[in-house]
C-alpha cells in the first residue's frame, strides 16, 4: 500500500484545532489615560497585543486587592516612551491567556498616577460582585504605583519592530532606540534589497565576530511577511547596517543602533558618521545567525546562500532538500558532530514496504527536526535565552543538528530509489512554554524511538540495509531523549525503556494533534486515522499511576482492553470495566503510551491490527525531583 493513498482529507477531519483568537489593546492612544478596550473576555490561548501611545505607559498586573502594584510575578511590560498620541511606538507586548480567571492590569506610570486616576483594565472580569468598577475605585485610593521605570518585563513578549527599508529609502526605522533587556528584536524585510548585519561601533559596515547577521531578502511587498528576530540579552550598544554593496546601503546611512549612548563620542550619529567613509561592506557567507529568520511566523532554520529565495522555499519545498551525494552545510555538520555518509550501503532495489517505512520516518521526522530546531533558536537568541546552562543549550543545539543530518538518511535513500519525498507540512509545535516544548520533545522522541524499532525490526526481513543507519538514528535519539528528561528534573528513565510503537498507530497521532489542518500538499495517510484516546482521569497514590479511566465510544460492544506498552517491546493489557476504569499494570516505569484494543494478548507489534483508538502517553511512576534543583 503507497503511503499517498489516501487523500489530503484524512488530516482534514482529524485536526479539530481550536483557533485562538488575537486582541489588540491600545495603552494611552489620543492623551487620554485608558486602556481601549477597558475590558475583554478571552478563552485560553488567546493573546492579547497592548500598543503604547504618548507619554510614557506600560501595563502591569495587581490583584483584585492590591491595584497599582505589581503583583509577585505579575505580568508586566516594562515602560514604553512614546512622543505620538496617535501613531502606536515600534515596541509591543504581548500575552497569552493560560486560564479563565480574572487578570487585573493598571498603568504604573507614576507621573500624574496614571492607575489611580483610573487607569486600569481587566482579562475575565466578573460581571458582578469584582467587577473592573470595583477595581478602578479601589484603584482611587491605592498607594503610589509600582514598580519603577527601568523594571524589566515579565510574562509577556516584549517585541520591538524595526522596519528595513521604510518607505521605499536606505534606512532602518527606527533607528536609533533605547530597548530593554529581555525585548525580541523584530526586523521586518521591506523592498528593495537589504540584510541585516551586526557590527561594531568602530567598523561600520563589516560583521562583528559572533553577532547576528540576516541574509538579503529581495522583495516589492511592503508587508512581506519575512521577518528576522533577535533578542536583547543585555543592555549593551547594539550596531547594524545592511549589507548591499550595489548601492553601498551601510555608507549611504541604513544603519541603526539599539541603546547607543546618547551622549560621548559613541552616539548614533557618530556611528553613522563613520559608516559614511567606511570601507566596502562586506556580507558575511553564513546566514541566519544569532537570530530567528521566519517566514509569516514560520522558522526558516537555515538557508543556503546569503540570498533568502522565497519563491524557492515556497513553491517547492523539496527543492531545499539536497540531492544525493551533496556535501552538507558544514556549519550544521560541524554542530551535528559530522556529516551524513556518502551512501548506505544500498541493495540494488527497494521493497514498496522498505518506500513506506522511509516516507513515515521522513514525515515524522520533518516534524521533530522542526520542533527542536525552533527549540533551540528561542532557547539561543529568542525568548527562552539563558534558561539553561550554555553546556546543556548547546548539547541540544547539536542534537537538533543531528536530527536535520538524520533526515538524510531517508531523503537520501528515496532520492536514491527515485521516490517520493514527504514534504514538512506546517506544524502546531505546542510550545508556549519552555515546560510544553520539552514535554512535546519527550512525546516525540518517544514516538519516534519507538517507531524506529518497529520499523528496524520490520526491515530486518525486507530491506535489510536499512538497519544500521536506522539504528545509529536510534543511538542519537536516545542520547536526546536523557537530556530532555534531565531538563525535566525527570529520572532519566527513557533512555533504556522506549516503548515498542507500531508505526501505523504514531503518524496518525501526530497528524492529528501536531499537523496544522489542511498544511500537507500531500498529505500522508497509511489506512484508517482512528479517534483519539480519551482519558478521563488519572488515578494515582503516592504519585504512581494505580489505574485510568477512559471514555469507551457510544455503541462499543464487547470487551475492550487497554494495551499498555512497556519497554524492550512488552505489552501487557487490562480489561476496560463498563465504567471505563482499567488498572494499571504493577512494575511500569516512566513513560508508557496506551491503546484501546478489541483483543488481548496480541504482541505490541502487531497492535494496530487489533486497536480501538489512537495512542497517549501517561507517566507511571513517581515525580522525582532533582536533587540540585533548588
Ligand atoms: C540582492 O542582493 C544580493 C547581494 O548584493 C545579490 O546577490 C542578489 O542577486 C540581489 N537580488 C536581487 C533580486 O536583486
């Protein structure tokens, strides 16, 4: 059976994805102290954009009981100047509501007391009882705002937006601004032909070593939707310029600075003074560095010359694929500890089954290459920046390397036999917090280790040559997968315990819950996407996992058991009570992923021939925590 069999239409009735909705708040606009709306009512996953108007506002969270004072890690967007009363500043910030209980913001401009003069606003305010009147009165009488200016932002995104090429001239805009450390650094791509790269004050015009650098984005669209983002790490100068040599951009002035001094013999000007007489820009060879380049949001992870080709990227994104035999990018082959091989060791032909197994490892590992590629530019340059030691940040960077090489393995060999490719469809990454991305990784990894064996095993009997490289895939999964359960204060319990998974059960999982609707040209399908498993509860003593409950569909007949799969390819299976309540297995460890079968006592490889459902995963054991965690 071809892996394309089945139309585009099977991820399209699977994916139910609840979209979020965007709000936009204005902070101040024409003079008057409001926030525009007062109030609104949001669902989780909603953001929420505040815009700031003149003079100087910023929106922070209080209690219901406390207004004017920043709660304890209240959400908070650090001050934000503005001379305009009607054009909104470059910076804004922007939160995500992660539940339905009242928020409570206020103005803690202290200068005119911007909250007590009434100055407040509300996320899910009741409708009685604490309403945001109630809040605004207490407000009248609350003591002076905090915190003080220079109060660095919390729990939102704090993005600067710098357009290159405003108005069709060579300059940045702005391009000369006081930021705060912790902002993410927008750049938005405007025609004609620029790039931006970072220097230093004394060398205008030429790559500081180390910095960020963007490549040369040709466009005629003034919203092109390609944007370069980085994130302030601290309050240091920050130079750039845009490299384009046809019309010397760097000399001519498209030049910028983020926390110049602002007086000395550092300033702006100076600095574009010396750009002036500069010597020939130069363009450096490898771009995107030091910062995310994305395309409508998505994450362009790398490119392969110092000229985005969007039309390359977009039309045909198998074009970026490289071609058999072609050498890697060494920047990516250096991180991944080296390169792919030259061939593996091929037979002379290739079973239809041996086509299906590397088109399902390629689909899912498009996903996990995306995933922990975009992991790792926000834990670099992006928002989750020094969250963890260099040494671990790094560790992970390679890995995400390794899994870029890995792909390889099976674009490679599809080439090879002059197959079909699968395409990277667009992806919902769950990962608005660093806690979700390493929780999705851990998924994953899971699957994809697990998958790998099935398929390993499967192999073995078709296309025999496949085993080593799939199995040196494994090795470097593993590896990944300790590190993430280290990351998670978790006891490192995957590593020697990946679960059997039939593959035929994991794509469809992560076509559903991962797959962005309708975003696969083609979409892959391999038989019947069956429902999600649904868990009602967890019942657990001590921590570990003492049984589940799950919803049985309307009209199931006969028996059902849940198929618990455990390590070196076990199963063991529990009978489902009419009330949903199955028990858990004694002795499992860490993560183990369910399946509601129709029969018992079938071996994990063979499940799908006998499942009810689609997979989950639940932890078993106790939460363990580390004993260096603080
Ligand atoms: C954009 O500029 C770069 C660098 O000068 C150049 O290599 C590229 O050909 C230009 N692209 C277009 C379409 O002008």
């Amino acid at each position: 059976m071809s892996f394309f069999k089945v139309a585009a239409a099977t991820i399209g009735l699977a994916a139910s994805l609840v979209s979020a909705t965007h709000y936009e708040v204005t902070v101040g606009k024409n003079g008057q102290l409001k926030f525009d709306p007062e109030q609104l009512t949001a669902n989780i996953g909603d953001t929420v954009t505040y815009k700031f108007f003149a003079k100087n506002h910023a929106v922070a969270q209080s209690t219901f009981d406390h207004p004017c004072q920043l709660q304890e890690h209240g959400i908070f967007s650090g001050f934000t100047p503005n001379q305009s009363p009607d054009v909104a500043a470059p910076t804004d910030f922007t939160i995500t509501v992660t539940d339905t209980k009242p928020l409570w913001f206020y103005c803690p401009q202290q200068n005119g007391n911007h909250c007590q003069s009434g100055m407040v606003h509300a996320i899910n305010a009741p409708a009685q009882g604490n309403t945001l009147q109630a809040y605004k009165d207490k407000a009248v009488g609350a003591p002076p705002s905090t915190p003080a200016v220079g109060t660095l932002p919390n729990g939102g995104l704090r993005k600067l937006h710098i357009d290159v090429g405003f108005d069709g001239k060579l300059v940045f805009n702005p391009n000369n601004v006081a930021e705060l450390t912790g902002t993410v650094v927008e750049f938005s791509y405007l025609p004609k032909n620029h790039s931006i790269v970072q220097s230093s004050f004394d060398k205008p015009c030429q790559p500081l070593d180390g910095g960020f650098s963007a490549p040369f984005f040709p466009t005629q669209e003034t919203t092109s939707g390609v944007t370069f983002e980085v994130t302030l790490k601290d309050n240091k100068p920050v130079w750039f310029y845009c490299a384009q040599t046809a019309a010397t951009h760097c000399q001519a002035g498209m030049v910028g600075a983020i926390n110049a001094p602002a007086e000395g013999a550092n300033t702006f000007d100076a600095f574009k003074g010396l750009a002036a007489h500069a010597p020939p820009s130069t363009i450096p060879p490898n771009t995107p560095l030091g910062g995310a380049l994305k395309v409508d949001g998505v994450l362009i992870p790398h490119i392969y010359n110092n000229v985005l080709d969007l039309a390359a990227l977009s039309a045909d994104w198998v074009n970026v694929v490289p071609a058999v035999g072609t050498e890697l990018d060494p920047y990516l082959a250096g991180m991944a500890g080296g390169p792919s091989p030259k061939d593996y060791e091929w037979a002379d032909t290739i079973t239809q089954d041996g086509v299906d197994y590397l088109q399902v490892l390629l689909f899912q590992g498009n996903f996990i290459a995306t995933l922990l590629i975009e992991g790792f530019a926000r834990l670099t340059v992006g928002v989750w920046a020094n969250q963890y030691p260099e040494a671990i940040t790094q560790t992970l960077g390679s890995l995400a390397a390794q899994s870029v090489v890995r792909l390889r393995t099976y674009t490679d060999s599809l080439q090879h036999y002059k197959r079909e490719l699968v395409k990277p469809c667009k992806y919902n990454l769950h990962m608005d917090s660093l806690d979700q991305w390493l929780q999705t990784v851990t998924e994953a990894l899971s699957l994809s280790i697990g998958t790998t064996q099935d398929i390993i095993g499967l192999a073995a009997k078709t296309d025999e040559w496949m085993v080593t490289p799939l199995s040196t895939g494994l090795g470097a999964q593993s590896r990944m997968a300790a590190v993430i359960s280290m990351m998670q204060s978790h006891i490192a319990s995957p590593s020697p315990r990946e679960p059997l998974i039939p593959f035929q059960l994991a794509w469809p999982h992560i076509a559903r819950k991962y797959v962005v609707d309708g975003s696969c040209t083609e979409s892959p399908a391999f038989g019947e996407m069956l429902p999600e498993l649904q868990i009602v509860s967890e019942n657990r003593a001590s921590g570990r996992l003492v049984s589940v409950k799950v919803t049985l569909p309307q009209g199931t007949q006969g028996d059902r058991w849940l198929a618990w799969l455990g390590p070196w390819g076990t199963v063991e299976y529990s009978l489902v009570g009419a009330d949903g309540v199955a028990t858990a297995p004694t002795g499992l460890t860490g993560w183990v992923w369910v399946v509601l079968t129709t029969k018992k006592d079938v071996a994990a490889r063979d499940i799908e021939t006998v499942d009810a459902s689609g997979i989950h995963m639940l932890w078993t054991t106790e939460q363990w925590t580390s004993p260096w965690a603080a």
